[in-house]
C-alpha cells in the first residue's frame, strides 16, 4: 500500500515531500516486504505468498486551527493492488475515524473535518486496510499510520504564579539577585520559535534589571535607601518567537519591597530641653519622658538611654519604653525645692543593635542637655523619724503618758502643727494624743497576756492648711509586770506501781507562766510546809523549772488505798514572787517487773488482755460459780452425808431462788426436789443433804400409803409442816416452790442433775496452754485444785 500526504509545511517538508512523490513514482513496486507466513483463505490449501507493498510515508501532518470552509486534505492511501477499476475499497479506523478524519473508500484521500487544537491533542493513531470491493477480503494486512498536529504559534507565555512579592535589603550592591521568574508556553518547543521565550522589563527601569534567557531580576542602582522609597512595582514581560516581530507576550508583576537596615544613627531633636517637677513628685514616679528620632524600623531603631552625667543624676533615673522607644524620667530621691532648686542632666541615647558595614555613617548615638526645674509645694508637716515604737507598763492607770512624736513644716513658712490620731481601728481609741505637744496617753489599763501590742497611726496637719495631713506609724509595747501566778503546765497522771521500791522517781512536773521569763521563769516546786510530813511521797526541786515526785516507802497495795493525793507548791521568780498551790492525783496500779503498768483495776488488766466485753462477764461469773462451788463442795464434805446420786426417774429439778450467787447446778442439791416429783411416783423420802437429819426417816412402804391416800393439796401442806418442823434446816429462810408435774415420761429425765460427772473430777491444767490471755484463769483454777488437793 502507498500511503501519499501532500501535507507540506515547511519548506523542509516541502522538500521531502517532493523527494518521496518522485521516489516513490519512479520505484513503483520495487520496495518489497516479504512476509515470512502462509495464509489459508476459504479453506484454499496452496500457499499464497504476500504481496508487495510500497512505502511512502508512514505519517501524514495536519495544520492546527484551520479555520478553511472546505474540509483539510491530509493525505492519500494508495495499495498495490488499485489498478484504477474501483475493485479496491479502503476502511479508515483508529482514533478520530469517521469522525474527525473521513477517507474516500475508492480514491483513498483522506480529509480532516474539525479544527483541531495541538495543545489538546498532538498526534492520532489510525490504521488502513485495503478489500475487495467485491468478496470483502483484504487485499493486504491492516497497516498504522499517525496523524500528526502541526504546532502553529497560537499560545502566549504565561506567568503562573504571578504576581509575586519579594523582599530585598536596602542599601544592597547592584545586581543583588531579587527573584527569578518563569513564563510557560503551551505551544510546541521542538518545533520552531513558537515556545522560545525572551523576557523583558517594561516598569522598574532604572532600579531593576532581568535577565532576557534565565527570567532572573537584579538590582540595578547602588545604594538605594528604604527611607528614601520603600516600595517598588516592576512589570517583566515575556515575549516567544524568540523576541522576534510577530509573537506573542504576556506580563507578570512583582512588588517589591526594601527591608531596613541599621544605616541611619539615633538624634535628638533638640540639643536643649526643659523640665518642671513639683517638689512633691512621689519617689518612683514618670516625671516626664524624651525621645531621639532614628529613621529605622524595627530593631534596627532600638535604642537605649541613660544618664552619663549631671549634678542630678543620683535622684533621677531613666528607661527605656520598648513599645515607643522613649526615655522614661523617674524620681530616685524626693525633691526639696527649699533644698534644690534645678537639676541638669546629660542624656544619651544608642542604638542597641548596630551593623558595623555602615559603621562609616555613625556614631550610632546622640546626646542632649536636661535641665530639671523644681516647683514650690506647700508641703504637709514632715515627722522627725518615719515612725515611732514606745512602752507602758501594763496595769498603768488611765491618763499614763507613754510617749510623744514630732512633725514640722517643711516649708520656708514653718507653721504650727496640730497632732491627731486617726481612729479606724478599735486599738485607736486606746490612747489620747495632746494636739499641741504630741504626747500620747493611755485611755485605758492594759493586760499584757491579752494584748502584748498595739499599732496606731499619728496625724499632723498645718493649723494653716488642715488639708495638708502626714501620717506616722506609732507602735506601743505593754511591758510585763508579775502578776500571774505559776501553774502545773498540764494535768498530770501520776501512777506508783505497787512494787516501788523507796526513792523511786515516778513522775517529772514542770510549770507554766502567762508573764514573759523576765518574771515568770525560774521556777521553785515544795510541798506544803503547813501540813505534816507525808509518810508515802516527797517532792524535789530539780532547780532547771522542774520537780520529780519520789517515793517514800516499799510497796502500795490497790485493796488497801488506790488514790493518793499530793500538794505541790509553786513560786516563780518575779519581783515580787508570785505563788500558786496544786494538788497531784496519784494512783496505785499494779505493774509489771519491768515497770510496765499491768492495770490499775481489775476490768482495765482484762481489757489489757485483748478480751471482749461478752467474754469477761462469761469469765467472771465463771469465777463466781467456781468459787461457790467451793464452798459448796468443802460444806458437803464437812457433813460427810449419804452420796447425792439419786436414781435417775427420781430426778425433778426444784428452782430455788436466793439473794447469794451460787456455784452453779450443784446447788440444787442442797434441797429437797422430792416435792417437785409426782406424789405417786415417789420412792421414797428425801431430806436436805447439805444437814445432818436428826430425825428416823420414813419407810417407802408407808410414804406410798401416805401419799395415795391424799390429794395434791393435801400433800403440798403435809410438806410445808414437815418444812416447818424440821429441826434439820439451816438458821436462814429458803424458798421452797411445790409443784405437781403429774406422771413421769416414759422417756426418762434429760435432766443434767444426775450427770455422773463431777466437779472434783476436772483437770484444769488445759487452761494454762490457752496463753496470756487465759493466765489469771488457770491462776484461780489451780489455787482451787491446790486447796482442794491439800
């Protein structure tokens, strides 16, 4: 297939458009590809080989933007195979086919319909193929070709990131580089002029320059001064086709802005200056400011100021405002125009920050004269000292002077005075004040332990010029006189262990004075010398303001006296001495070998022990049964009587009811619980136990009788008289309580009376492995078993 463009642009293009028609017309055919494959077609076996194509151009040119009313001719496809008969049909496909670019099937020219844009678009991928018009199969195998764009100058540079703002430091060299900038253009840069851009400047001249080729902006003066001319507008233009006539331009702004430098040094506008101060400035007080102009801004106008010399530079002082860069005037000292009438100052003031490149144009530093006039005041008076501390005795009487203060006028005029104290506070009418000699005076009596100190304020003012007032701290001290006795410094618990042996410290005491030491220290401890000597303790004077309480015999005992009492006198040292008496509790308590104290009662040491309040009722009544058990049991063998076992159906409980605590069940048999027991079912007769019966007791056999023969009623009053009569019973009253409970249980009596087991058999050992808690227990246990033992 031929491919034939007519396409021509240049004049390059021209030429090798007319090389490739002339080539190609005068070697139609002799350029063969042969293709190295077989290709069946409808099942045909023989071998057909591929025939010859020539190639003219593989790629056609369209013009961009053609605004033409007839469609743009491209090019021609042209195969081997067109003999001219209009056999051979030709199919366009690809991008832009049918579309932007239609082909003649017969002819095979192939025509652009729309204006394309290179800058969208640059080249189209299409491919050809030559068939049989007739059968419809191709001639030959499809083939590519491109369409290319042809890039005309349709776009002008463009600044992308303009406008810009840029800095430069003033008084920079010349061709101090400010920026670069950068102009694109869209059109095509490898073909032609069209992207080749040139820069230029159209406003900046003659501060500025650029470079054509790198688009680079420089200073283009010596020197130039920001205070001068701060900001620069500079327009850089950007012109492709390499400059030349006919192309196109686009333009950019740059704003630019000189920043400061220290090139311009401090001055005072004046060489000379004034300044009034009245005599009554407060010290510490702006008493007027001053300032030295710089040209600079920022740091670069910093500067400092200060005094470097005058008569009054001890009583002024100056700084430096940060925000207006003034000099701030302050009063060190208080004026006195009677005193001083001017003063005169040197003033400097500096930059603080200097750049020694321009060093040639200082001294970064100006000077200027202060004169300071002071101003009459009508002052108020001036007290001799700035303020004032006196004493009175407390106790003084009313109307004791205490002290006096001193104002005077300060000015030439020198008027009288008149004193007043200025009564805010409650303390202020404490005390009166002579208005024309300034002697204060007590207006009440004071008690120096409720108030050591009191603080007051003096005023004095010009009898000429009552608005003219000072005032004057007065602090007044009550001084101690002795008139607090000594007392004990707390209440003391004093305890002797009932094992103290003679001599034995058992307590310290020491004392405490409401008067200051001058007349309360130096404290003297004795007894009372009025009453007899005390058998049991002593007293002894340790001479350092404390006393040690002594033991004067061996061993206390609780039962016999568990409280002490003990006088103890005290005197201090004052002038003259005051004394006071006290009396110390002392308490016996029961202690330790170590002197530790064990317990002072009997419910303390047990509570000691760790043990609950359940649990120390349990054990004294415990105690209280055990012990009545005791008794009970050495009373029994005393009357050494018939055993107390009584058969098992026998046993009735008899609730017996006295005022005695008793050592538990064994009491019960000390009566007689027959009566308790149903009449019919009685065995035989008992008596007491606890007595030998003088009486012959009564058969079983005429006891049954009895009984069956009468009634509950009767039986209850038989008792009673045999009660009555008994010569048997024991010299006190018992309650007797009669009951019938009517036939016994066949079950038996689950009585706890008739329990084999015994008091006597019990080994109490066991409680002395229970520990400390359980000591006193197994104490008493085993003094019970050594006594029943013995």
């Amino acid at each position: 297939m031929r491919i034939t463009s007519t396409s021509c642009i240049c004049p390059v293009l021209v030429c090798l458009c007319f090389v490739q028609r002339c080539y190609g017309a005068a070697h139609h055919g002799s350029i063969k590809v042969t293709r190295n494959q077989t290709k069946h077609i409808e099942g045909e076996t023989e071998v057909h080989h591929r025939p010859k194509r020539g190639w003219v151009w593989n790629q056609f040119f369209v013009l961009e933007e053609h605004m033409g009313p007839d469609p743009q001719y491209v090019g021609k496809l042209h195969s081997n195979s067109d003999k001219g008969d209009g056999s051979v049909k030709y199919i366009l496909t690809g991008e832009g086919a049918g579309t932007i670019f239609i082909i003649d099937d017969t002819t095979g020219d192939i025509h652009s319909t729309k204006s394309l844009d290179r800058e969208q678009k640059t080249h189209y991928v299409l491919h050809a193929q030559a068939i049989d018009r007739r059968t419809n199969k191709p001639l030959e195998p499809e083939s590519e070709f491109i369409i290319k764009v042809q890039d005309i100058n349709d776009n002008a540079p463009k600044f992308t990131d303009g406008p810009y703002i840029v800095t430069v430091p003033e008084m920079s060299e010349m061709g101090t580089s400010v920026l670069q900038v950068t102009a694109t253009d869209a059109d095509d840069p490898t073909y032609g002029n069209s992207a080749r851009v040139v820069y230029s400047i159209l406003q900046g001249q003659p501060y500025f320059s650029v470079d054509p080729k790198t688009g680079v902006i420089r200073t283009a003066l010596h020197n130039m001064d920001r205070e001068a001319r701060e900001h620069y507008s500079v327009v850089i233009q950007a012109k492709d086709m390499a400059g030349q006539v006919g192309g196109l331009s686009g333009s950019t702004t740059v704003n630019i802005t000189l920043t400061d430098v220290n090139d311009n040094p401090p001055r005072f506008p004046q060489k000379h200056y004034q300044l009034y101060v009245p005599e009554s400035a407060q010290v510490g007080s702006a008493v007027g400011k001053i300032k030295a102009n710089d040209a600079d801004t920022g740091s670069n106008a910093d500067m400092k100021y200060t005094i470097i010399n005058g008569d009054g530079s001890g009583v002024f002082s100056i700084s430096t405002d940060k925000e207006t860069r003034e000099g701030i005037l302050s009063l060190k000292k208080p004026l006195n125009y009677e005193k001083k009438k001017s003063y005169t100052l040197n003033i400097e003031g500096a930059n603080t920050h200097v750049d020694f490149r321009f060093s040639h144009l200082g001294p970064f530093k100006d000077v200027t004269m202060l004169k300071i006039i002071v101003g009459d005041v009508d002052e108020p008076p001036l007290f001799t000292v700035p303020s004032y501390v006196m004493e009175v005795y407390e106790n003084a009487k009313i109307g004791t002077p205490v002290g006096t203060v001193t104002a005077q006028d300060p000015d030439a005029a020198n008027s009288l005075v008149r004193y007043f104290i200025d009564h805010n506070t409650e303390e202020d009418r404490y005390f009166t004040i002579d208005a024309s000699t300034g002697t204060i005076k007590t207006a009440k009596i004071f008690d120096r332990e409720e108030t050591p100190w009191y603080n007051i304020t003096v005023a004095a003012s010009e009898i000429d010029n009552p608005g003219l007032v000072s005032h004057v701290p007065v602090g007044i001290r009550i001084l101690d006189v002795n008139d607090n006795p000594p007392e004990l410094a707390r209440d003391y618990d004093v305890v002797v262990c009932e094992n103290a042996k003679p001599g034995q410290v058992i307590q310290t005491i020491t004392a405490t004075d409401k008067d200051n030491s001058a007349n309360g220290a130096r404290f003297h401890f004795s007894l009372d010398e009025r009453l007899s000597l005390n058998p049991n303790f002593t007293l002894r004077n340790n001479e350092d303001n404390t006393a040690s309480i002594l033991t004067r015999r061996r061993r206390y005992s609780r039962t016999t006296q568990d409280t002490y009492y003990l006088p103890v006198l005290i005197s201090d040292g004052g002038v003259p001495p005051l004394s006071s008496s006290s009396t110390l509790t002392i308490r016996v308590c029961a202690c330790e070998r170590d002197g530790r104290v064990r317990t002072c009662h009997a419910e303390a040491f047990l509570s000691s022990a760790g043990l609950s309040t359940g649990a120390l009722i349990a054990i004294l009544l415990c105690v209280v049964i055990l012990l009545a058990i005791v008794v009970l049991f050495i009373t029994l063998r005393r009357s050494k009587k018939e055993p107390l076992i009584i058969s098992e159906e026998d046993v009735r409980e008899n609730v017996v009811t006295y005022d005695d605590e008793g050592g538990g069940e064994e009491d019960t048999e000390a009566f007689d619980i027959t009566a308790l027991r149903n009449p019919s079912a009685a065995e035989e007769l008992k008596y007491r136990r606890d007595v030998r019966p003088e009486v012959k007791p009564v058969s079983r056999h005429h006891l049954s009788s009895s009984l069956d023969s009468i009634d509950v009623q009767e039986f209850i009053k038989q008792r009673l008289a045999e009660a009555d009569l008994d010569p048997s019973v024991p010299p006190y009253d018992s309650l007797q309580t009669y009951a019938y409970e009517g036939h016994r249980s066949e079950a038996g009596s689950i009585s706890s009376l008739d329990s084999a087991t015994t008091h006597s058999d019990q080994d109490y050992n066991y409680l002395g492995d229970w520990g400390p808690e359980f000591k006193k227990l197994a104490e008493l246990y085993g003094e019970i078993e050594s006594e029943r033992t013995t």
